[in-house]
C-alpha cells in the first residue's frame, strides 16, 4: 500500500506471502500516481480510495485494480493533511483550512456538499454512534444529527 512514500505507488498483495514479494505473483495489481504522502488511502465497499495531498481522487476497484475515475477534484483548491473517513455511503475529505468535502462513495466521482468548520484541521476526522468528530487548531467539533 502506499502513504509517506515519495514514489507515489498503491499495490494489491495477496494475504499469506513471506518475504519480498516484489514482482511475484503476490502481487495482484499496482497502480503507480494518485497517492499522497501524509493522507491514507480508505478501503470502503469494493473500492480504494487514493486522494492525493492536494484532494485529487482516483476510485479504484479493489479486487481487479480496475480504474473506476481518477482525478476527480474537489471545488475548492485545498491541501490535505488528514486522512480520508468513509460511512454512511459518503467519502469525507477534511482539508488544512477545515473544509470537509462530501463524495459520493461508489465508482463516479460526484461532490455532495462542502462544509466548514472556520478554522485549520490537520487530524482525520472521526465517526462514532452517527456522529463525525473533527477536530480544528482550536476546537473540537461533533457534528450530528
């Protein structure tokens, strides 16, 4: 998988494997840009999600390494710290000025809604009994229904 890595590469390796599996058959797919260095990718339902560290997305499938849609942005132009959240059907994408960025989960990029909390956040957000926790340079918010 990727994250803190400067070559920008996410791979697939079968469970079970020992020792370095570079280029054995191990190795189910590999998808070498999309990746980010500080934000983790988030496996929800079939797909992986790669965000870049500037909030482009690339969806892809998680079994085949079958490319969904790739580069799909957010509205706004934004820097990203925190790691992408996923539930209820919805990708969260909180970027540094502490927007968080709604997306439809599935495999066609499409913005939901945009949501501000006024102030920076570099932590991923949480979600626990329905409700998403963020928590901004100066406040900790808890945003449910």
């Amino acid at each position: 998988m990727s994250a803190g890595s400067s070559q920008k590469r996410a791979f697939a390796v079968k469970l079970g494997g020992t020792g370095d599996l570079t280029d054995s058959p191990a190795v189910v797919w590999k998808y070498n840009k999309g990746t980010a260095y500080v934000p983790s990718p988030i496996l929800y339902g079939d797909y992986l999600y790669l965000t870049s560290d500037r909030g482009v997305l690339t969806c892809i499938d998680a079994k085949t390494g079958e490319v969904k849609y790739e580069g799909g942005r957010v509205p706004i132009p934004a820097s990203f710290t925190a790691s992408p959240v996923a539930f209820d059907g919805k990708i969260l994408l909180t970027s540094e000025d502490g927007d968080t960025f709604v997306v439809k989960a599935g495999p066609k990029h499409e913005i939901l809604g945009t949501n501000s909390v006024g102030e920076p956040v570099y932590a991923s957000p949480a979600v626990a009994d329905g409700n998403i926790f963020i928590r901004g340079e100066r406040n900790l918010y808890c945003i449910g229904s």
